[in-house]
C-alpha cells in the first residue's frame, strides 16, 4: 500500500515512520488513521529491529485534524462510534506493536499527539516541546488515548491534566512518566537507543513486550506462572543459548555483531 500521510524510511535494520501533514501540524484525520491501521497490524512481519515514529516540520502532532472535527459536528452517535473505534484500533495497533517502538518527539504534542506519546516504548523529546491534553477546552473528552496516557502516567497526573486542559513543558512530562529523556539533540539521543537494543537479543525483546503487557493486566497468581513459564522457554531457545553461552565464555552475542 502506498501511504500519502506516512513517510516509511527503512534504513539500518531501523524502520523510521514519519507523520507527513507538516501543513496541519501532522494533525491526524481518517486518511491518517487507516494507513496508520495498514502499517502496524502486519509491521511485526517486517526484518526490522525497531520503529521510529517523529513528525515532518516543526511539530510532532497537534491531534485531531480540525476539517475531520468539523465532519464530526453533524455526525450521528452510531457514525460516531464507528469513527472512534477506527481511532481506537490504530492507538491499539500501536501500542501493541511487537517491535521496539520509539518516539521522537518535537515541537508541540497535543490531544491525541500526546496518545502517540503514551503509545511509545521509549520517548525522547527536544528540551522546548510543549504537550497538552486539550480536549476539555472543547467540551469533549481525551477517551480514547486515556488507557495508554493513564498507564503511563498514572491516575494522579491524568486528574490534574485531563481536567485543566493544561499545557506543559517537557520537563515536567519527563517527571511524570510521559517521556523518558529530554536532550538538545533528538536524533542523536535517537541514535544511541537504537544502538543499545540492537545489543539486545531480537526474540528477547520482543517477547519482552509480551511480558510486560501480561504482568501490567494480569493479577500476580496469574503473572506467576507465566513469569516462570517465559523463562524457561527463552533459556532453552537459540538465542537464549546462544546469548548465555556467549556471555560465558566473554564473547559477543552473535546479533551484535
């Protein structure tokens, strides 16, 4: 399929998806969302060690596309419900990528830009960005990217900025558990977390997402066994072999090399 609101770079063993609406800044609308869709239900079949996602132009996202709003005024509740659930699906896909997925964020990251955040594995933000969770402000509500900004950052921080509308500084989205770095060069920083997981066993890190995803929903009688399970599969698998028996003997891994 050939995207016309996704730039796909694939270099490196890296795969680097770019929104490209610089026009709306990368505000999202049903075009974006059903290529977003396309690419990340079948990404996980793609010879790759990671994604990227970032923003053409001076800002990551600024969220819903204000001419797609304007369609949504005069939208029934059913059709209502069935543009949301497309919505939901993509932040879903995402979340749920089996791939490392990191986020490089820009500029200003508002309303369902800051849901993209949520939905990252790693976040490094530019020192100057700005995020808000503005949905307030138009009478509606941040529902659909709450499960992945409220696991993120818990209940307390969601109350404060859900409710305000408030925007803020990427210093305070670090202390909250928004983003995970704040630097003065982007890409470098972007840089130097792909090279630490491609020092990282590819299975390894993908059945590492399934860990957490399982442990986060599940209660611990539950998580227990599977924990118990998990490992002892990944220490006899070829990689778990492979890596043990490199480490061992003070070699490097062969996926390092």
């Amino acid at each position: 399929m050939t995207y016309n609101t996704l730039l796909l770079d694939e270099s490196d063993g890296i795969l680097t998806v770019t929104l490209n609406r610089p026009d709306v800044h990368n505000a999202f609308n049903d075009e974006l969302i059903n290529e977003a869709i396309d690419l990340f239900q079948n990404i996980g079949s793609r010879d790759v060690r990671a994604v990227v996602l970032r923003g053409t132009g001076p800002n990551f996202c600024a969220g819903a596309d204000l001419n797609w709003m304007s369609k949504m005024v005069s939208y029934t509740r059913d059709q209502n419900i069935h543009d949301s659930s497309l919505l939901a699906k993509m932040f879903a896909l995402m979340n749920e990528c089996p791939l490392p997925l990191i986020g490089a964020i820009q500029g200003a990251a508002i309303g369902g830009g800051v849901g993209l955040v949520a939905v990252c594995d790693i976040v490094i933000a530019a020192r100057d960005t700005k995020f808000g969770l503005s949905e307030v402000k138009l009478g509606i509500l941040p529902a659909v990217i709450s499960p992945y900004v409220i696991a993120k950052i818990g209940t307390t921080h969601a109350r404060a900025l859900f409710l305000t509308g408030e925007r803020f500084d990427a210093e305070r989205a670090l202390r909250i558990g928004l983003v995970h770095r704040v630097v003065d060069d982007v890409d470098a920083a972007v840089a130097e977390t792909v090279k630490q997981l491609k020092t990282s066993g590819p299975e390894a890190v993908r059945e590492c997402k399934k860990l957490i995803a399982f442990v986060a929903g599940s209660e611990q009688a539950e998580s227990i066994p599977y924990t118990i399970e998990a490992i002892a599969t990944r220490r006899v698998s070829e990689e778990g072999q492979q890596g043990m028996q490199a480490f061992l003997k003070k070699e490097k891994a062969p996926w390092t090399k």
